[in-house]
C-alpha cells in the first residue's frame, strides 16, 4: 500500500505486517493525491503548492516534476496508454476547477480542460 499526506512523505507499506517498507523523499507540499503506473514501475504524487512529481518505485528516484501552475492538485492520474498523467487542479483566483494533461517523457502540458 502506498501513502502520503501531510508529512510530505510518500511511503510503501507491507499489507501483511503493516511496516514501511521504503520512505520516499519528502516533497516541499502535502501530498493529496497519487498514483501507481499500471506496470507498477512509477510512482506519482501531487498536493498543495502545485508540484506534480514522478518517482521511480525500485530505487525510490525522483524521475520528473512539473510546477503544475495551480495552488492546489486535488488527484492525479496515470492515463491508461501509461504516456501521460491526468491531474485535477482548484484555481483560487477563478474558484474554478481544471485538469491538465502532461507527457510523461518531457512533462510538458499535452491539453488543459476548464
């Protein structure tokens, strides 16, 4: 089981044993959201302050950050050709909510939906 929250720590737990397995570098924001890759191989994390980032799960390396340009993202998604990742933002200065498409393979923005 994978967890995050307001320690800034992404974390694996053993179901079994309920132990941490492996701690995560912290991020500079809480961390509201992540996602698991479908093959299992990244890790992704996003929170308040904005940052998206990706981790690699056997070596626990950060791989890719995006400065998401919001204040807040809520959720976060692998897409499910596993190129991409979907996240959910809150804009505080429109009170509106987006999400925003990124490629995986340069973090750069692939569509943006209001």
């Amino acid at each position: 089981i994978l967890s995050g929250g307001t320690d800034k720590h992404l974390r694996l737990w053993d179901l079994a044993t309920g132990k941490e397995e492996k701690k995560f570098p912290a991020t500079p924001d809480y961390i509201f959201g992540l996602a698991l890759s479908k093959d299992n191989k990244q890790v992704a994390t996003a929170g308040y302050g904005g940052s998206m980032r990706v981790y690699d799960m056997a070596s626990g390396s950060l791989v890719g950050i995006k400065d998401t340009k919001a204040l807040i993202t809520y959720c976060i998604v692998f897409a499910p050709d596993g190129k991409s990742i979907v996240t959910g933002h809150h804009d505080t200065k429109t009170g509106k909510g987006f999400v925003k498409v990124t490629a995986l393979d340069d973090m750069k923005d692939i569509k943006k939906a209001k």
